[in-house]
C-alpha cells in the first residue's frame, strides 16, 4: 500500500518531500521526480505543483497494477474518475497534515512537543465528538423517517394514543 494511510489521521506522522528534491524536478533542472518505491506528496508548496502530479500519476499506475493483480469484482472506472478521486484524498489528508505541524507561538519561538502533541490530541477528540454527534444526528433522523412512514394502523394507533395522552392531561386540569 502506498504511504501505508488507513486514515486521514496517519498522514500526520508522514515528511513532506525534499524542498530541493522538489525545486529541481518542478524547475526541469533535471532531477529524478517522486520515487515510486518510497512516495511522498510535497505538502508544503502548491497542491497542483508538477511533483505532486507526478506522485497522483504514480499512484494511478498502482492502483491499476494492484487492480489487475486482484482481479476487482468492481465495474471498471476511468483513469480520469480514478485521479479525481486521488487528488481530493490529498487535499483532505494535506489539510489535516498541515493542521498537524507545529506552529510558531505569539512569543515567536516554535511549539514544544508538548504543547504540539497537546493541541493535536484535542483537535482530534473535537473531531470525533463531531462525528459521534453526527452519527446519531443521522440515527435519529432515521428512525423519525421510519416512524413517520409507518403503515395505516400504526398511525393510527399513534394518533390514538397522542389523543389519549391529551384526554388525560386536560382531565388533570380540569379537575383542579
């Protein structure tokens, strides 16, 4: 597997690739480009840079091999809806990378490893609260469908039993 990324988190641990690596393959000063045996995206310059194509192209060409090797059950897709598919992940896990470097303090001095790891480990739990809470948003939302799409008679019955709940509050307060 390419990178070794199961989720966008793993990124974090990841280099960007060498500044002069970079400068002399996108600058046609002939070097070598992204190697295919030990890829990494340049994740500090522009994400449409010519290594950074280079690496999506690299990465296209090994998803056909691993493909082919497999024998995917899946319908064929196109390289062109493969490659857009490439290049949004690397803009999310890009966005998460550079969330994750450390950052220089009002004082001007770089974060410590403590403060670093401290800022990470919190915007990661906000992000999973998110997620949990937008799991059950999702979950409630379906079992208000459901209910609400249910058969004749068990609206019915619901309605019947709202009217009851009403008869009964209102014989509270008449009763007072």
């Amino acid at each position: 597997m390419a990178f070794d990324i199961l989720q966008d988190s793993d990124i974090i641990t990841k280099q960007s690739a060498s500044i002069t690596a970079v400068q002399a393959y996108n600058d046609e000063e002939g070097g070598d480009g992204p190697d295919p045996e030990n890829l990494s995206f340049e994740m500090t310059g522009a994400k449409d840079s010519a290594w950074n194509q280079r690496v999506v192209a690299i990465l296209l060409e090994k998803f056909r091999e691993a493909e082919k090797e497999e024998g995917s059950s899946l319908p064929g897709r196109s390289d062109i809806y493969v490659k857009d598919l490439i290049q949004e992940r690397f803009k999310r896990i890009r966005g998460v990378w550079r969330k994750s470097q450390r950052c220089m303090k009002a004082s001007g001095e770089l974060e410590s490893e403590g403060e670093w790891e401290g800022r990470v480990v919190t915007e990661q739990m906000e992000q999973l609260k998110k997620a949990r809470h937008l799991t059950r948003r999702r979950a409630v939302s379906k079992l208000t469908c459901h209910e609400a799409s249910g058969t004749e008679s068990d609206k019915a019955v619901r309605t019947t039993q709202e009217n009851r709940r009403m008869d009964d509050s209102n014989l509270g307060r008449r009763s007072r």
